[in-house]
C-alpha cells in the first residue's frame, strides 16, 4: 500500500471500518480538520484530509444502498457535501503544490456530483500523468466501468489490461492485481468483470517479490482465485494452506464464507490437479510416428462411439472436450467429459464400462496414454442423420 493513502484514509473518519460514527462524532471530527486548515491555510494536506472526510461525510448521507432506496433529504446533503469537498480541493489547487490523493479524493467527487463520462475520463488521465502508479485512480476509476452502473460487460478487463501494459512488466501485473482484487465482491457481478486470474496471479507474485509475505494479498489471492472467472481452486488451495486461520474480515465479510471458499478448493483442487496431468499427457503422448498413429485410430474408434450415442436423440452440446486415459491393455482408466447432456453422458458411461470389461483400444504404445479430443455437434449429427 502507499503510505500515503494509508494515512488520509486514517483521518477520513473519526472511527476506522467497522466502527459506525455518530453525527456528533462527524461533527467534531470535521471541526478538528477545519480548524488544521485555518491554522495552516498553506497546507495542502490538510486541506485534501478535509475534503475526504467530508466526501465520507456525504456518503454517510446518501448510504450504499441503490439510488430508488436514497430519501431527498438524504440526496440534499450528499450534493451538498460533496460540493463543499470539491471546493475545499480547489482551494488545494490554487496552493501551487501538488498531492497525489487530492486526485483520488476529486475522482470521488466526481463521481458524486455525476460528472460526464468524458469530464471524468479527462480528470482521471491528468491524475495518472501526474502520478501513472498510484493505484487508487484505477480502483476508482474501474467502478464507473462496473456493469451495475452501465458498463458493457468486460469493459473492466479492458481498461486495466490497457493500463497495466501502459505501466508495462511487474509494475503492471503489480497494478492489474492491486485493482482487479479491489473490484471483486464475491457476488454474481463478478462475472461480468471478465477478470485474468493468470494476470492476477502474476501481479500477487510480483507483489510478493518486491515486498514480501502479506497476509492480506494472500486473502485477496484466495478470493480472487474463488470468485474470478470460472475460479481456480488449484490456486486457491495453495492460498488458503498459507493463511491458515489468518483470515481477512473485509475481504471475507463472514468466517463461513471463508470457510465454505476453502472446503471448495480443497475439495476440487484434486479433481483439477488429475485433469491437468491427463491434459499435460495427452500433449506428450502424440509426438512420435507411433503416438500420432495410435490417437488417429482411438480419434476414429472415439467418433463411432459418439454416433452411436447421438442415435439415442437429445440435444447435442455445440462443442464439448473429452480427456480419455488408456491403461497398457487398451482399457479405459479415466475419462473427463465437460458437458451435460444425453450424448456425453452416455459416451462417458460406455467409455467407463471398458475399465473392468473388454479392451476398447488396442494396446497404445506408452502406458498411461492420454487423448484429448474436442467433439463438435456439426460433426456428429449429420453422420447420424444419414444412417
């Protein structure tokens, strides 16, 4: 984290999250920083701790909630809060100097006070030419990119690989992580992001490289690892094993939830480690004459099997994979089929049957030998239709 950043957010509110703040509290607490701004009237920190305080004022008002559930008294004082900030950051702009969370609190602003999308973008780039490393523009800036406030599916992604290249090596991948675990809330949303774990991953590690251990970027690996994409409890597995009891209240909310996220990985992780080993087979036992010859005849032997299952009618999936392991007789050890529907189930249910019966493949040249094969409908079906 910036030091920096960790210090304003200090003085944001007369209690730090999770404490809830009274209105006399907010009132002295504001007092307080009104009257550091007029003792030191040169001072550009005390003037951006006034605004954040006053932009957590605001929201304190308006609450987190959607905006159909926000009172007119409640909107009333959020503008009016809101507006008060940014004229406190203006007053910090015509000081000369310059402070790198006065961008992050006017981005706040902004967005508050419902800004164009052009105006924003145009403050977010002045922000980030002046400072392209600190992160908390890009947080910021990727939740007006959300889908739940009208960002197109995938924008998110978008912005912070563009970023993040922009930065360019471990800075990047050091960014892409610090906003992308920010953004995700472990809630149906998350889908839309179209985050990377891969860049994500990238990103914990360069973290962890240049800083050391964190108990809280491994929480935040653990949960993006969960939640992102269709997750990676491969990932989160090996997350999970290093926290421990160590679990982070903000990144998790509740200790179920946490918990119930590593009894998932823990459970599945296995099932993935077999699947990846069966793939990283598969790629090695076609190269040579005699792989490439043997996978042309269990491909052929495959297909047939497939157009016998077709025949018993239902749904074709567009496209589905199949990892198949063959023991040295020819019997099948272990399939992996990643559809459910009428013809992949029965196509796995023949294929299993040959694992204590009679050899479906002739004997392969390495044992185990593992295919992968991708089955189209558009292939299947026609050569069913002419039967």
């Amino acid at each position: 984290m910036w030091k920096l950043h960790v210090m304003y957010g200090g003085l944001a509110s007369p209690n730090l999250f999770p404490v809830h703040s009274t209105e006399g509290e907010w009132r002295n607490h504001l007092g307080s920083l009104r009257q550091w701004v007029a003792n030191r009237p040169k001072s550009v920190t005390a003037r951006v701790a006034l605004a954040s305080a006053l932009m957590g004022y605001a929201w304190t008002a308006r609450g987190h909630g959607f905006s159909d559930t926000v009172s007119e008294s409640g909107w009333d004082l959020f503008v009016q809060r809101a507006g008060e900030a940014k004229r406190v950051l203006d007053g910090a702009s015509r000081l000369g100097k310059k402070c790198p969370e006065s961008y992050a609190v006017m981005l706040t602003a902004a967005v508050a006070q419902q800004w164009s999308n052009s105006q924003i973008r145009a403050l977010f780039d002045e922000a980030i030419t002046a400072e392209p490393e600190y992160y908390y523009y890009y947080r910021l800036y990727a939740q007006t990119l959300l889908p739940k406030w009208g960002g197109a599916e995938g924008a998110v992604d978008r912005f912070l690989q563009q970023s993040a290249d922009s930065l360019g090596s471990e800075k990047g991948d050091i960014l892409y992580f610090q906003v992308a675990t920010n953004l995700i809330c472990g809630c149906n949303d998350d889908q839309g992001l179209k985050l990377s774990l891969p860049r994500i991953e990238r990103g914990f590690n360069a973290v962890e490289k240049q800083f050391g251990a964190s108990m809280l970027n491994l929480n935040l690996l653990a949960s993006a690892a969960t939640h992102a994409g269709e997750g990676d409890p491969v990932l989160a597995d090996k997350a999970f094993r290093r926290i421990g009891d160590q679990w982070d209240r903000e990144t998790w909310k509740k200790q179920e939830y946490f918990d119930s996220a590593r009894e998932w990985a823990a459970n599945y992780s296995k099932t993935i480690l077999k699947q990846r080993s069966m793939e990283a087979d598969a790629d090695s036992s076609t190269k040579g004459v005699d792989g490439a010859r043997y996978q042309s005849t269990v491909e052929e032997k495959l297909h047939g099997i497939a157009q016998q299952c077709a025949k018993g009618g239902g749904a074709f999936p567009q496209q589905f994979e199949t990892l198949v392991r063959i023991g040295a007789k020819g019997n099948v050890e272990e399939v992996k089929i990643y559809a459910n529907a009428p013809l992949p189930i029965c196509l796995y249910q023949t294929l299993m049957s040959s694992r204590d019966g009679d050899a479906l493949f002739g004997p392969p040249p390495q044992a185990p030998y593992s295919i992968k094969l991708d089955l189209d409908a558009a292939t299947l079906a026609p050569a069913v239709s002419k039967q």
